[in-house]
C-alpha cells in the first residue's frame, strides 16, 4: 500500500468558483491545495483541465465526506471506484475522509459522530483498511464538528480517534476548527483535547472561521475569516510539532476581500517560520 506523501507549508482549500481567483494578484504563498471530493468529482471539461495544470504546479490533497467510514451500511465501492480514477488522473497527493457516518440506506446530509465504544473503533477501522485497499494507499480521517454525544461512550472521542489510527494505520487529519466549535458547543478543553491526539500522525491541518447563531452554537464556516482563538491554537500546534505542520486555509473569499485571503495563508507561513527560527 502507498504511503501518503508529505504535505508541507501553507495550503488553501480550493472550490472550482474559486478557480479564477489564481489568476489575479497577488498570489499567496501556497505550497499546496485542497479540494474536496464530493465538489470536484465528476466535473469535467474546462475545471477537469484547470485542475491538471494546477497539480502540475501544486501537490494535491482531496478531501471527502460521503464515504460515511463510521456508518452502518454497505461501503459504496462505486464511490470509492470512481474516486481511485479521479485521485489517479489528477495525482492526488493525499486522500482523507470525515471519520463520521453520513450515510444508511441513503446519504444523511450531515457528519454525525460515531459512538465511542471499542466495538465501533473495530468496525470503523476496519471499513477504513478497505478503502485504503481499495485505492491502495494510506487515507487521513478528519475529526468533525457535531452537535450532540453519542450515548454509552466507552472512550472520550480523543481516545476513540486515537485508537481508530492506531489500529487502521491510517493518518490524521485534524480540522482545528472543527475541534475548537465543539469543545466551544460541549464546554471542554481545546487545548487538552488537541494534546491527547496521536500528533505524530498528522498529514495536514485545517482552519477555517466559524458562525454563533441560535442558542450560542457554533459551526465551521468557509465564508467567515479565521478566528483568534483559532490562530492561538495553530500556534499551540505548531510549537509542539517539529518540522513544519502543513496547514490548509478554507475560506471561500469574494473577489473584493482576495487579499484577506491572502494574508491569513502568509499568516500560516509566518507562524511556521516562527518555529523553525
């Protein structure tokens, strides 16, 4: 089985609206760019093209959220077909799923958490060694935001993704904002939380802004920019991890705050060099 390859620097999330927005100045300093499966799937044309060019210039990381790797149906091995074709034609450098079910007999439209009991570290690990066999090569799953707890919990979810790497051997894909609205939802540590994560295992981290709405929840948000307390936990990341944590910006910017955009990337940059000096 392939390994997944090394991210390194600072990444942005791209979506195909946004395609045009490389063209104009100026350029952030990417090293890398993510995309999600479930928007670039299946597009062709002028956006399948544009795409290879750009991998040509930047490593890829596609990111999904249907596979439902905690759910209890079937796996859709057509998904994960169609998938193997589209990382290989557009040389997809790193893969990573939601580890959540969003998926029965039919797609949920949600990430829903998957309960923390030792029967479903084995179940959920298990459907993970399938897709990496089926695509052959190492996956990342990504910690979601969600807004309630599974009863009957066996393990805290630290310790559930914890033990679901361990045993899948897969990687980590830590969505820093995700992790920061839930313990802002659920009243607990970041912090702490973040510490008792299995860091060795990160292929890239994600940041994005998020929204308060109705009863003082937050959720994840692309179109709002990054928050302090999001970059204060960055940096309490990034000065843990040696070398370089690879970082992806999601935001979706209108073409008049491009430059905001831009600058939150060179924030990332400018936190890793902070370590490295």
């Amino acid at each position: 089985m392939m390994q997944t390859k090394n991210l390194k620097g600072a990444g942005w999330a791209l979506r195909p609206i946004n395609l045009k927005l490389l063209e104009q100045e100026p350029i952030p300093p990417l090293d890398f760019l993510a995309i999600c499966s479930e928007e670039w799937l299946g597009l062709g044309g002028s956006y399948s093209t544009a795409l290879q060019k750009l991998s040509d210039r930047y490593p890829l990381a596609c990111h999904g959220r249907g596979l439902s790797l905690g759910g209890p149906g079937v796996l859709d091995r057509k998904l994960i077909d169609d998938f193997k074709k589209f990382v290989k034609n557009q040389k997809i450098t790193s893969v990573t799923e939601q580890l959540a079910w969003s998926a029965d007999d039919m797609p949920l439209y949600g990430s829903f958490p998957i309960p923390g009991t030792y029967e479903a570290v084995r179940w959920t690990a298990s459907r993970i060694a399938q897709v990496q066999d089926a695509l052959g090569m190492q996956i990342g799953v990504s910690n979601v935001a969600h807004f309630m707890v599974p009863p009957d919990a066996q393990i805290n979810e630290a310790q559930f993704i914890a033990a679901v790497i361990k045993e899948s051997g897969c990687k980590l894909h830590l969505d820093l904002t995700a992790l920061f609205v839930n313990s802002h939802n659920f009243q607990f540590n970041a912090q702490d939380f973040l510490d008792a994560l299995p860091l060795e295992s990160i292929n890239y981290v994600m940041v994005s802004g998020f929204d308060q709405g109705a009863y003082g929840l937050a959720t994840p948000s692309r179109q709002q920019p990054v928050n302090a307390q999001i970059w204060q936990l960055l940096a309490h990341l990034v000065e843990k991890l040696q070398p370089q944590t690879p970082t992806c910006l999601m935001y979706q910017p209108q073409t008049n705050d491009w430059a905001n955009c831009v600058q939150d990337v060179g924030q990332i940059a400018r936190l890793q060099f902070r370590v490295q000096v």
